[in-house]
C-alpha cells in the first residue's frame, strides 16, 4: 500500500470516531449542483417516457459499466442505468425525491451505492442505515418492484482499512435479504485473491473502478440473478 493511501485511510479512521453521533439520513443535493441537478432531471424525464423493466442505480461503479458489455448483457433486458460518479446515499434520496423513479414501476432495481461515504467520514453503520433508507423508500414507492441489493466491491489492499468497513456494512446489508422484496447479493469473491487482495485485471490503477475484464465478471455473477441471455463464447 502507498503511504499516501494509507495516511488517507488512517485520516478517514480517525475522523469516524469524531463523527460517531448517528446521521439524518435526509436527501442531500451535490456541490456540483448544475451539472448534478441537470443529469437528475435527465434520467427523471426517461423514467417518464421508457417502459424500462430493469433500473441500475447507484455511484460510479453502475455509470461506468463498460459500454460494449452493457449494451450486449444488459440493455436487451429493457435496462436503464441510473448511475452516477462520486454519489453517496443521501445523494440518491435525492433523487428519489426528484423523480427518477417516477414511472411505471420497474420489475427488478439494482442498488449499488455507499462506497463513496467512506472519504466522506461516515461511519460504517450511519452508511448501512442510509441504504435500508433507501430500501425503504423504493419499496413504499414501488412496493411490487423487486429489489437486488447488491454489497459493496472489495477496493484497495486486503489490509486497506477500508475493508472491515466494507465488511461492516455488507454484513448489515445482508440482514436486510427476504424482507420487502429484498435480495442481497455479495460479489467480493469473485473479485479477490486466495489470500484477500484483489484480483488485479479486474480493476483501474486506481483499484478502485472496475476495468472491462471486472464488468465481464460482474455480468457474469449478475446473469443468474437477473436472468440475463448467458454470455456469447
């Protein structure tokens, strides 16, 4: 590990023990609010006009899907990509409450976020809450949708601090699996070591997003759970 990333890490630790207090999870607009603001109306405006049955949401990770493995896998599902870069929880409540999911309700969302609340100093457990708040609200919206609640992917080293907060919060996720239309769904597996460090090829050099190798796993572990056409040779 860097000695940068892992002073960063030391940081990020320090700074959840100052802000152990529990957060209110209430929808939160980005600093970035022209461009952010101006992407939310977009996707509210094709939830309105597309008969989408399948709706990703989530940060970075669902918006940088590699475009060639999306439109092959994912798009012939009648699939819709919600995602956007740097997003936290109180991001996407956001834009629950500003539309995108103001449509005829989807047959199946998956929800992937969190990540990014780590350099935001949230605690493991303040980040676990504001996704079940966002379980909450999917399901009081659209109570017939089914909901894949997808765990976050392992980043950086196996001795990152960051992990045991990953860890922390796919184990409070996991509870959530069978209640409202929950299904959970942890993925780490498929993109670690034998001996807990990833498996390089699948991500960017900054160990964080995925490369295009990393998307083909991730459609592949996605295929049975979403019922996707099975992979061309």
């Amino acid at each position: 590990m860097s000695l940068f990333r892992h002073l960063l890490g030391l940081f990020c630790l320090a700074a959840l023990g100052v802000n152990a207090a529990e957060v209110s999870w209430e929808p939160a607009m980005r600093d970035d609010t022209e461009y952010w603001a101006n992407t939310v109306k977009q996707q509210a405006e094709t939830m309105k006009q597309a008969q989408a049955k399948l709706i990703f949401i989530g940060d970075s990770l669902t918006e940088s899907w590699d475009k060639e493995i999306w439109q092959r896998r994912i798009a012939p599902a009648q699939a819709l990509n919600f995602g956007i870069g740097g997003e936290g929880p109180q991001h996407v409540l956001w834009r629950l409450e500003h539309g995108i999911l103001d449509g005829p309700s989807p047959e199946t969302l998956v929800l992937m976020i969190g990540i990014n609340n780590f350099w935001r100093h949230f605690s493991a457990a303040d980040t676990t809450r504001g996704i079940e708040t966002i379980v909450e609200r999917i399901h009081t919206q659209h109570p017939t949708t089914r909901i894949v609640l997808l765990g976050l992917l392992p980043v950086y080293e196996a001795a990152s601090p960051i992990r045991p907060w990953i860890g922390e919060i796919n184990g409070g996720l996991k509870k959530l699996d069978g209640q409202k239309k929950v299904e959970f769904f942890d993925f780490s597996s498929a993109f670690l070591e034998t001996d807990g460090n990833q498996r390089l090829q699948l991500y960017q050099e900054d160990h964080l997003h995925l490369s295009k190798a990393g998307y083909v796993v991730l459609a592949r572990e996605l295929t049975p759970v979403l019922k996707l056409p099975a992979a061309l040779p």
